[in-house]
C-alpha cells in the first residue's frame, strides 16, 4: 500500500476529528511507508498536527477541489461520510484498488469494494475502524490505546499523575455543560467513599476559564488544573488515570480511546458519541427531564463511578489470584 486517501467528515469540532484518529494509526502501523492524505473541507489541519506519524492535510473546496485531494496513483480511499453522495462518485471516476465506505442507502453504495453499514447506535471511533477492519483485521481497542499512548509519548510534561480526570468542559454550549459544582461535589463524594488521598486533575480547555479561575481560588488539595494544554498531555493523564469523568467534549474522545474506566455525562442518549463498553457508563437525564443536563444529580454520577470503582477493584483482585 503506498497511497492512501482519507476523506474526513465536516466537523469543526475537536471530538469529531479526535474519531478519527486510532484510524490513521493504524494504516500508520501496518503500512508505515504508505503516504497518508487526510481530505477535508474544514480549514481543521491543527486538530491532526499533535500526531507524532506523517500525514498529510489537504484542505479543499468544491467538488473539484476534493477530486483533487485523490490522486491518480492512490491505492486505496476511505470514506468517513455517510450521507452525501459525492464521495461515491469520487471513487467511481478515481477508480483506487481499494475503496472503503459505509453502506447507508446510497446509490453509490456499490461502488465500494469494501463496506460497512452505517449504525447510528454505533460509536463513531469503532465504526471508522470497522470500517478499516473489512481490509485490515485489528484488535480495535487495543489499537485505539496505541495510538494514545503513541500521541502521550511525545508529551514533556511532568505534572499528569492522578487517580481521577474531570472534564466539565463542552464547546458547543451551555446544554452540554454540567457544571463544577456538580463536578465538585462527586470529587467530595468520591473522597468520602474510596480515601481523602485520591488525586484530582481537572482538563480545561479555552471556553473554560471561569471553571479555571475557580479551581484556582479554592486550591484544593490534591486537585490540578490542566489549563489549554497540549493534546499530548491530556492523552498522557488519561492513560494513567483509575477514572475519567467527562462531560460530551472534544477531550473526552481521548479518554474513550484511551480506554480506561469512563463516566460520560451526556444530554440526552446519544450512542455515536458514547463508546459503550463494560468498564464505561453514560449518565443521561431521566423521563421528563430528557435533554436537560443540569437535571442530572450529584448521585447519579457517583452511582456510575462506584460501579465502575468496584468493577476495578474486583478485576484487580482476579487478577492477582
């Protein structure tokens, strides 16, 4: 394989990209001297510039400008659109050895060589990769922890060591945002059942420096701020965390695939996003409250926390024995 081109969806945000990410690892891995073209139409080359493996970013405009982004000599595409029918047709006049794309009702689904149906109950990390998987067999979860830890090894920082990682962040607004109170009163919860010793790290992002300025004034023991840190850093405090707490943030799609033990506090169900998994629960608002973020209790959360503490411990002790 020497020429691959990667067609990413239309997505502005961080998480939507961070999907893609165990992906390119793994064509990164297998074939390392495969020349790797991320195609997009959204100006998002910084989001891909923390991959410690070359890739190139083509951003492009227009039909023409996204034929362009497949070369005559390329291999193989992958396609990570499911609903718009140009990327069948770029397969179609192109005409790469290899073409991938998801089966969803399209005319142009039969252009694929190699398909995947689309399912919007699935996690978008583990479709992209089982969408890979139909040419290259991958254990997909630890590949997906490869990866991160391949992104962590290039962090320098020295300060990315606890036992819990809270993301209370949410870029795309307030209805995605349960807020730090109730971030705190968990952390007091969690201290009062597993030991006053545990280690907090809040994950902050730019849009989160109210949050910031807080966890400042209080200076709480044991509890660090990561404030617009480097990817690298993030993936590196997820990897050595016992638990992440996380709101639906673009963060929070590198602790899913850091995989690692995971509450996801989510506004309403939402399985594309949440990466379900036995050591992974989602807490969503309840009946009427459906929606409603800030409907979610203090207690839910722990709920989901505890189950997953016990979970740990009872692996750990099977471990052992």
């Amino acid at each position: 394989m020497r020429n691959i081109a990667v067609y990413i969806r239309s997505m502005r945000f961080l998480g939507g990209q961070i999907v893609t990410w165990p992906l390119l690892y793994a064509l990164h891995k297998h074939w390392p001297d495969s020349h790797v073209r991320i195609v997009a139409r959204d100006a998002v080359a910084h989001q891909y510039a923390c991959l410690p493996w070359p890739v190139e970013f083509v951003h492009a405009q227009g039909f023409w400008g996204l034929l362009g982004g497949m070369r005559r000599r390329t291999d193989m595409m992958l396609a990570l659109h499911y609903s718009s029918e140009r990327y069948g047709l770029f397969a179609a006049i192109r005409r790469p050895k290899l073409r991938l794309g998801f089966q969803n009702s399209r005319m142009l689904d039969r252009v694929w060589t190699h398909a995947w149906p689309k399912d919007f109950d699935e996690y978008l990390g583990l479709a992209n990769m089982r969408l890979l998987s139909r040419v290259l067999p991958v254990d997909i979860e630890a590949n997906a922890r490869e990866c991160f830890q391949a992104i962590a090894a290039t962090s320098l920082a020295t300060d990315v060591q606890t036992d819990v990682v809270m993301m209370p962040g949410g870029g795309a607004g307030h209805y995605k945002r349960w807020s730090l109170d109730n971030y705190l009163s968990v952390l007091q919860m969690m201290r009062a059942r597993f030991g006053q010793h545990l280690s907090f790290a809040f994950v902050l992002g730019p849009d989160e420096q109210s949050e910031h300025d807080r966890l400042q004034a209080l200076n709480l023991p044991g509890v660090s701020v990561l404030m617009s840190r480097p990817l690298a850093d993030i993936a590196r405090v997820c990897l050595g965390a016992r638990l992440v707490v996380a709101n639906d943030c673009g963060p929070s799609h590198i602790a899913q695939g850091a995989c690692v033990p995971y509450v996801g506090i989510i506004n309403e169900p939402n399985p594309q996003w949440f990466w379900a998994r036995p050591y992974a629960r989602c807490v969503t608002p309840a009946g009427a409250h459906s929606g409603n973020i800030h409907s979610i209790a203090p207690e839910q959360v722990m709920n989901a926390c505890e189950a997953l503490w016990t979970l740990n411990r009872a692996e750990n002790a099977s471990t052992l024995h």
